[in-house]
C-alpha cells in the first residue's frame, strides 16, 4: 500500500486511518487528530488556518491530542515532512 498527500494530517503531517479529506479531498471526515488535535474540516481547511493551528500547536509544545497515541522515540522532525507540500 503506498501512501498519498490526502492520507496525512495537513497539519502535522500524522498518517491518518482515513484520508482527513476523502478519496476527492472535498470531503472532511471531521475527524480529530490524534496527533495535533485539529478537526478536519475546520483548523485545516486553508493553507493559511492549516499553518495557523500549526504555529499555535507548536508553541504549545507540539503536544498529542491523544497522548497515548504517541508512538515511542516519536520525532516531529521526521512527521513534518510528511504535510502536504500546499498545506506548508
Ligand atoms: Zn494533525
């Protein structure tokens, strides 16, 4: 299975179960991320409120939504390069 730009979080860039978007990426789950907490469809729906919630995540200490979810040695160096090129 290969992965694509629409089954990462647009804001931390997290491997989502389903892609936050939909297949089309005209559809937001509403889900929330486990990761930087965002609900799919709202704090992700531009680039700009996408690099909003990012900068708010990150001086808050990048801290897991769901801290168990958290995998060990987690590095979000590594996890940012997977955002979506659009969504920087
Ligand atoms: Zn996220």
């Amino acid at each position: 299975m290969s992965y694509s730009d629409k089954d990462y979080c647009r804001v931390c860039g997290l491997l989502q179960p389903e892609p936050p978007w939909g297949e089309e990426g005209r559809l937001p789950s509403f889900n929330i991320c486990d990761c930087c907490g965002v609900e799919f469809g709202y704090g992700d729906a531009t680039t700009a409120s996408s690099v909003i919630f990012r900068e708010k995540w990150i001086a808050g200490g990048a801290r897991w939504h769901i801290p168990s979810k958290k995998p060990a040695g987690w590095d979000w160096n590594e996890q940012l390069r997977n955002i979506p090129a659009e969504y920087r």
